[in-house]
C-alpha cells in the first residue's frame, strides 16, 4: 500500500530507480523518493518477489522422484523435472518489457494499481498454477516413459511403478461452480480416433471407470480394438486416462500387456474399482480355442478364457488368473460384457457372463448359447458360476445388471433378436434367476445395453449432491443416519432405442425398481451408415457443481456399418470411442 499513489520501482542495470504519477496517470521526471517511503516500497516488493520466485521454485524443484515398487527394478526417475523449464518458457514467451522493465506499450495509472493487487494476489495463484503444473508434468514424463505399453507385473499381487499423486487439490478440475462445464447439460468428445498413424481400424467394447485414489488420472477408459476386424490375432486391449472427462491422454492411447499368449485375442474389458482396498480390477477374455479359418485372415470366435487382472495405478498390471475356463460348461467359448455389481446386503461381487456357441471347425460342442453370473464370496478372490437362463425364445447374450432400490432384487437386461430387450430378475443375490420375457417398453436391435444403479444424497452443509455406491452404504450408515435416511436410488440405462439399426443411442433412468424407465436424453440420432454401439454408463463421483445436479456419464463405439466383416478393412481408420455426459437433477 506504501507504494500505491507513490510511484513504481524499476530494475535497471540490477539498480532500482524510482519514477513518481501525477494524479491523472502522466509520468514525472525521475526524482529520489522520500526515503523511508522508498525503502518501505522497495522492502514490499522485494519481499513479495521472493515469496512469488519460492512458490514456484519449491513447489516444482520438489516433485516427487519416482521410483518402481515392482521387482523388476526398473522405474521412472524424475518425473515433474519440466515443471519448471515450463513455466520459464511460459515467462519468456509472454515477456512484454523493454530492459528497464518498462512495458513496450507504456502503462496507465490504472494499470499500476492493478500491478500492486497483483502482488498481492500472487503467492496464492501462483502456488495453485505450480500445482497443476506440477501435476501435469509429471502425467506427461509417466506416458512418455510407458511409450504407448503398459508392463506386466512379474506375479499377481499390484505394485505401482510411480509414486503416489496427492489429494484433489491437484487435479485440474473444470467442474467448479464457477465454470462453464457446470452449465453445460450435454457434452460429447473424442476418447479416441482410429488412424492410420496409430494403426488401429477397429475399437469396440468401450469400459469407464475412476483410477484408484493416489492415481496419476481420475478416469480410465479401455477397449479392445486391432488393425481392422475382431477376432484376429493383433486385437489387444488399449487404456487412454483423463482428468475432467473431456480431455484424453495419450493420443494414440497406450497398450495394456494382459495377453497370456500373444497368438490370441483378448475380448470384451470390464472394469471394477475396489473401493474399500483401492484397487481396479479388469476382467477380460482371451481366446484359446476355435480359430475360424478365414479370408483374408483368421480370426477367432468370441470369447475363451475369462481372466481377470488387477492394477493400483492404471498402468502396471498383475499376471492373469483364470475364473472360468473355455473347455467348463458344456466347451462353449467365455465372454463378459458388462460391469459387475456388488450386492449391498452381503456385498458378493456379481458378474455377467456368457457362453457363446462357435462355428469353428472342430469346436461345435453342440450345446446352445447360455447364459449365467459368476459370483465372488471373498471379493475377487474366488469365483463360481450360478443362475444358468436356457431362455425358450433364441440366445440372450450380453447380460448387464443393477440393484434395485433397498437392495431387495437385482434386474438383468439381455440383448435378444426378438426386436427388445429382454428381462429377468434375482430374489437371491444372483444364484437363481427367474424366465427372461420382453421388455416391450425397451426398444433393442439386438445390441448391448449397459445398467448402473447408485444411490445419492444431498449434503444439507455444501449443499453438494453426493453419490454412494452399493459397497459405499454400508459404511455411510455407520457414520450418517440422516444421510442414510435421505438417500435415492436410480437405475440408469444406456441402450440403442430402436428395433433395428444400432445409430440411436439414447440414456434413460429409473426410479430404484427399474418398472419403467424414462428417457433422459437421445446421445446419439442417428447418422446414415454409422453405428454408434455398445455403451458403458457411469455416475460421476467427482462433479462438484453443487446441489441438485447429478452427471451420467456414458462411453460408446462408433464405426461404419458394412455388409459383412469381409468388407471392414476396406473401411478400416474410420471410427473410435466417445464419451457423453449428461446432467441429470437430483429430485
């Protein structure tokens, strides 16, 4: 304040001089200044500068080195080491001065009084840029390290190969109640674009889910893709990470080492963040057996093995372990499709799963297509398959399931041909399932549908919506009654809402019992040749506009339609994944 109405010092020759305003902004002559005045204003400025130089100097010469927990022995070093250099090419890009410091296009009055709140305001600005700074830095070194692979860990137990990111203060998070995004209603974007420099044709199967905490993202996003058709031998699944939802990273996304043989394909990932042990599991296929001798390459039928792997930071994975084999139950090959649900009552793990009749040379076990769940007591650790649906009306593949509201049943949709979804319900926890029937409200084209219940409360402190999961209420009602007694539960559902063509795509949701759904929004129009396919729904813990507004989030494949696979790599490089989010009220 001293040096408000007074003047402004200026380096020169690393001398300061002192130049004084009149009141209507004109420069005087140089003049010395009342000296205590001067060393008082000199004093100030030199002491905020310091503050300014240390904010950022500490806060990036500080970041954390990282190092490999794995046995393998190797790491990443150094990671936040151009945080830096960054912010120095950030200053001299935007250097504006002549060598007295002067400004190139002279200053008002105004603009000294703007420069001393600037000071001010500096150190804590400052200090909040470094961090995200910092943190983007360090993303940037981590994938540039894993070069577009992730390894695999040398046993089953996860190990993280970075070292832990800190709280969310750190996270550059565009859903302040300030921001534009908290007043968007409907977003699309980009996760990835097959290209010929990436050489990928094919992405399908898109799975969302958060990382788990100390993670160098919040979201994960994996799909299976390959250079132009499924089933071949270079189909592999692949990661890409983001922040806020909008903005994916890497590019061309990164490679996920999961294969138990590098000859086969892997089908179908399916994501599950362990909350309560911080760990993400990722469930997957491999095949194994019935290779379809093809033109102009083979491929094999979908499904094989069911593997599951497990993670702590997104990007190293632990070896595979086998829930249920190709050869078991009849010899028919194993697929998953859709995210499991933890049951809230006795909090097993419950998985849809299928066994898919193949047309393979050599592998028709003569058994149909049937259908079932595979259950885990020990959170992972074991599993057993129940809940066996020999439906009278044609295959139901594709299972996808949520809890109904008060944890009294668990609803499943199937994909069928019958022109709807199909529907069956579990009083038990998934051991045993009633007679599928028709949805006749719920319009299908024989593709997958994806469910997600959770439950939501509005804290009646920040007014801020929360969201809980199933394995979450347990532990809320221990600590919050009142929470517990105000919470809502919805069923959402993402689904191509036609009889036939798979180019609309549309969200609807449910009040807890999943009786009747009401459409929300319609994602995806429709577009003449193009299928926008196989949607992924998720509740987004982290937004944090404020009360009332909950945000749906929902990743989906587009590609064009083509009159047989024989034809796909004619129209290979075109398509990808997406990503929408819808807001939704808190009623």
């Amino acid at each position: 304040e001293s040096c408000a109405g007074i003047g402004r010092v200026v380096e020169k020759n690393r001398r300061y001089r002192y130049i004084q305003y009149d009141d209507d902004g004109k420069q005087r002559d140089e003049m010395k200044p009342k000296k205590s005045n001067a060393i008082k204003c000199c004093l100030l400025l030199a002491i905020a500068g310091f503050v300014l130089y240390t904010s950022v100097d500490v806060a990036t010469t500080t970041t954390t080195s990282i190092t490999t927990t794995t046995t393998s022995g190797t790491g990443i070093q150094n990671v936040g080491s151009g945080a830096k250099a960054n912010v120095r090419e950030f200053a001299d890009e935007n250097d504006n001065t002549d060598d007295y410091g002067e400004s190139k296009r002279g200053y008002t009055h105004r603009e000294e009084e703007e420069a001393v709140e600037e000071i001010r305001t500096s150190s804590f600005s400052s200090s909040s840029s470094s961090s995200k700074n910092k943190r983007r830095a360090k993303q940037k070194e981590i994938l540039k390290t894993i070069n577009g692979h992730a390894k695999m860990l040398p046993d089953k137990s996860p190990s993280r190969v970075y070292g832990i990111f800190t709280d969310d203060d750190e996270f550059e998070d565009s859903n302040t109640a300030s921001s534009s995004s908290c007043k968007t209603q409907f977003t699309i974007s980009d996760a990835f674009k097959n290209a010929n420099s990436n050489g990928i044709g094919y992405s399908h199967m898109a799975m969302l889910s958060p990382l788990p905490k100390g993670s160098f993202y919040r979201w994960i996003l994996v799909w299976q893709c390959s250079k132009g058709i499924e089933g071949t031998a270079d189909m592999h699944l692949r990661a890409v990470f983001s922040d806020d939802l909008n903005k994916w990273m890497p590019k061309d996304g990164i490679e996920l080492n999961v294969k138990k043989d590098k000859k086969n394909a892997v089908w179908a990932p399916v994501l599950h963040l362990d909350e309560k042990e911080n760990v993400l599991w990722l469930f997957f296929s491999e095949s194994v057996k019935c290779l379809r001798l093809m033109s102009p390459e083979n491929r094999w039928s979908p499904g094989g093995n069911i593997n599951a792997v497990s993670s702590i930071d997104g990007i190293s994975w632990t070896k595979p372990k086998t829930l249920i084999t190709s050869e078991s139950e009849s010899g028919n090959p194993k697929v998953i499709a859709n995210k499991l649900v933890v049951h809230p009552k006795s909090k097993h793990w419950i998985l849809p799963y299928w066994g898919e009749a193949s047309s393979a040379k050599g592998c028709r076990s003569g058994h149909p297509t049937i259908s079932g769940v595979l259950i885990s007591k020990d959170e992972g650790h074991t599993w057993h398959s129940h809940g066996k649906v020999h439906p009278r009306h044609g295959r139901v593949i594709e299972g996808t399931v949520a809890v109904t509201e008060n944890g009294s049943s668990i609803l499943q949709l199937w994909r069928s041909k019958s022109g709807f979804l199909m529907q069956s319900t579990s009083a038990n926890g998934g051991f045993t399932w009633t007679s599928p029937r028709k949805r006749t409200d719920l319009k299908n084209p024989d593709s997958k549908s994806s469910l997600i219940d959770f439950s939501y409360y509005v804290n009646g402190t920040s007014g801020k919506t929360i969201i809980v999961s199933n394995s979450g209420i347990s532990e809320l009602s221990s600590t919050s009654s009142k929470a517990k007694q105000s919470l809502k539960h919805v069923i959402a559902l993402a689904f191509n809402d036609a009889s036939s063509g798979r180019k609309k795509l549309s969200l609807a949701v449910s009040s807890g019992d999943g009786k009747r759904f009401s459409k929300l929004k319609e994602i995806e129009p429709g577009k003449s040749g193009v299928h926008f396919h196989y949607p992924t729904v998720i509740a987004d813990p982290y937004y944090a506009c404020g009360g009332n507004k909950i945000r749906i989030t929902v990743a989906y494949s587009y590609m064009k339609r083509v009159n047989g696979w024989g034809n796909v790599y004619r129209q290979a490089k075109f398509g990808g994944i997406k990503v929408a989010t819808v807001l939704m009220d808190a009623a």
